[in-house]
C-alpha cells in the first residue's frame, strides 16, 4: 500500500489527472481509494489546515490507467473555487 497527497483548488464539478513519480504504482488493475478535505492556511502557517465548511465535496470516481496516471472526477458543491487536500491510497 502506499499513500500520496495533494491539494487541488475548484468548485463544481471538475476531472484531475494525477502523475506519479515514477512508473509502475498504478495500472488498470489497481485497487484505489481517494478522500478529499477542504484546507485552509491560518495566518503564518501552511495551506496544510484540514477542516469541515459549509461547502459539501464528493469523488465521483476514480480511473486508474495503465500509462501510470490517475483520472478523478470531484465535486466540490460552492461558488467559487475552494483549497482542497486530496489524498490517494493505492494497494499493491
């Protein structure tokens, strides 16, 4: 297993492709997992501040794809674009 994290930025409903560093960790046949927070960045500190708003956010789905990225579509349910952490589990 392994685990890797971004953050993202957007609203409504919208497709990531995520690259990893190196080839190999996900294929077509890969067993994935993803969540997403919303993360803000209190004054004088990373944008590294997991927190529940108001704003809804869901994953719609998750792709894996045999040239090695990752395809998920969100939803993050607000007006404006909002900081989102995203976190991916990949089984072996």
């Amino acid at each position: 297993m392994s685990l890797w994290q971004t953050n993202i930025r957007g609203s409504g409903v919208f497709d990531v492709n995520f690259s990893f560093p190196s080839p190999g960790i996900v294929d077509r046949h890969s067993f994935v997992l993803a969540n997403i927070v919303e993360v803000s960045q209190p004054q004088g500190e990373p944008l590294d501040f997991p927190f529940q708003g108001d704003a809804t956010m869901e994953i719609h789905n998750i792709v894996p794809k045999d040239d090695g990225t990752l395809s998920i579509r969100f939803e993050v349910d607000w007006d404006s674009d909002l900081n989102c952490r995203v976190q991916v589990f990949v089984f072996d």
